[in-house]
C-alpha cells in the first residue's frame, strides 16, 4: 500500500467522528447570530392637501358675513345670462343660505353696464345692468332666497373691463341692508343731499363709486318706502349769462332724473326737476376748484 494511505483513512474517520459529534449535539448548532429585529417604523407618505386658491372675488355683508370665489362669474358682451362655474356656485349657494338664515338682511343688486351695449340690448328691462342684476336674482332666487328681500337696479358705466374671452367679469354688485336700518338709512339721505357733479358747459356726468352706491341707497329705499319723495335742482358756475345758467342747470337735473329712472328708481318718486342756475353757490367762483363744486345737481330725500 501505499505510505499515505493509512494517514488518510485515520483523518477522514476522525473528521467523520466529529461531525457526528456535532450534528448530535443541541447546543453546539444554536446559533451565535441573534436575529435582528427591525424596530424602525416606516413613515405614511404625507397626505396632499388640496391647495386653496385664492379669490378673486368677494361678497360680504360688513363683518356679519363673507364669501367669495377663485372664479368669476362673467357675461358676454351686451348680455344678461351669466356664466356661473361651480366656485362661483359655490359662493352663491353661500349667500343664498346666509339669506335664508338671516331674515332681517335685504340685498341690492347692481348690474354693470355701458352705453355701447345698451344699444344693441333688447330685453324687458329697463337697462341692461337691471336685466344682468335679475338674473343673478332669480339664480339667489332658485336656492330659496325670498325673491321680496332682494332689489336689483342698474348701473351705466363709460368703460367695463372686459377678459381675453370678451367677457365681463363680476357684473353685478352685491350690496346688503338691514330692514332694521331703514329708518337710519332715511335719516342719512335725507341729511346729506348728493350733489352729481358735471364738466363746464357740459352734460356729462362724472361718475364715480360715491355715486354708484348712493343710488343704490336711493333704490332700496325708494322700493321700500312708497310715499319716498326725491327732489332734483341743477346749479351752475357763475360764468356766462344768467338765462343760459339757469337753462343749463334745468338741463342737468332732467338728465339726472332721466338717469335715477335708468337705475330703476320709480319715476313717480321723483319731484320736478327744478334750477337755480349760479343763483346757489356752495364755493367761490373766483377759483377753478369753486366753480367745479358749483356746477352741480343736488339730489336730496325730502320724505
């Protein structure tokens, strides 16, 4: 045989022996690895919020109440059918349930309008801003606002913004009232005549947003309060003959007039238009400033 053999066959039986010793025993095949157990808690993803956009549009009723849209609601040009997107709904059914909730609160309605569009406008109304502001009404109207509550009138502009798509955007003004504020309201138009004032030699009226929200005033309390009486007296500068100033200022106050009954003020509210031409100054005519005062129509509440 050969001189390794016996070494060989001595060390594979010794290796064989302890293997079996091993493979027998319990506790030498325990494992030394502990097993790790995973204790880190893994994280929710993060939950997305709705990112809220912000308005551009806002109704309030003083501090009582607010809503308002990240849309507006627009019409077409020389049109009174809106185009209401569901934000816009949104804030409407908002007012609609502020309404109902809230019986004392009145609200006016004032369409927005030019004169370029009121002369293709063939509606019933009495103007387009009016026909603009009933058809947010009968909207408020058809969520179960009390069609009484709700006054709509209408505004000329000489210019309105229109958007890319050639709408008018917010075309109707919200403005609220108490039936418990009649009374005041009263007091206050009637202690503060309005005085509308006009370029020299001119009929033209300067508008501005003083204006605006005292014929909205004027509406509300006109339709509230029948025997309501509203007098109307033009006056001019000093400048000129005292004939044609007279004439001028008689000129104005119907214009005036004729505009009140344009913003849906009842005609029969409304005294005789009157003048005093220069007659009347409420500042010195000696100043370009005095006599652009002067040059007026003075809008009083007399009951």
């Amino acid at each position: 045989m050969h001189k390794y053999f016996w070494p060989a066959i001595i060390g594979l039986t010794a290796w064989m022996g302890v293997g079996s010793y091993f493979l027998a025993c319990d506790d030498c095949n325990k494992s030394a690895v502990v097993p790790v157990t995973n204790t880190e808690t893994i994280a929710a993803p993060p939950v997305k919020v709705a990112k809220e956009l912000p308005s551009v549009f806002n109704i309030a009723d003083g501090t009582r109440f607010t809503t308002g849209s990240s849309e507006h609601y627009t019409f077409g040009r020389a049109g009174f059918d809106p185009n209401i997107t569901d934000p816009t709904k949104a804030a409407f059914t908002k007012v609609a349930e502020y309404m109902k909730n809230n019986p004392n609160r009145l609200l006016m309605l004032t369409g927005r309008y030019t004169s370029a569009e009121q002369s293709t406008y063939s509606g019933d109304a009495a103007n387009l801003g009016i026909a603009r502001a009933n058809s947010i009404k009968e909207y408020l109207v058809g969520k179960g606002v009390d069609g009484e509550r709700v006054s709509t009138n209408g505004f000329e502009e000489y210019i309105l913004n229109y958007n890319s798509n050639d709408r008018l955007p917010e075309g109707v003004l919200f403005r609220f009232n108490g039936s418990d504020e009649l009374d005041g309201l009263g007091d206050r138009l009637r202690a503060t005549p309005l005085n509308a004032q006009f370029d020299s030699g001119s009929d033209n009226i300067s508008l501005n947003s003083t204006l605006k929200n005292y014929f909205a005033d004027l509406k509300f309390y006109t339709d509230k309060v029948p025997d309501a009486k509203v007098s109307v007296t033009g006056h001019t500068d000093s400048d000129g003959r005292r004939s044609g100033n007279v004439a001028l200022g008689l000129r104005r106050a119907k214009l005036i007039k004729d505009f009140m009954i344009k913003q849906g003020i009842n005609p029969s509210a409304i005294t005789k238009p009157t003048s005093q031409g220069p007659d009347a100054p409420i500042a010195d005519n000696n100043t370009d400033e005095g006599k652009a005062a002067n040059r007026r129509v003075e809008i009083r509440v007399i009951n």
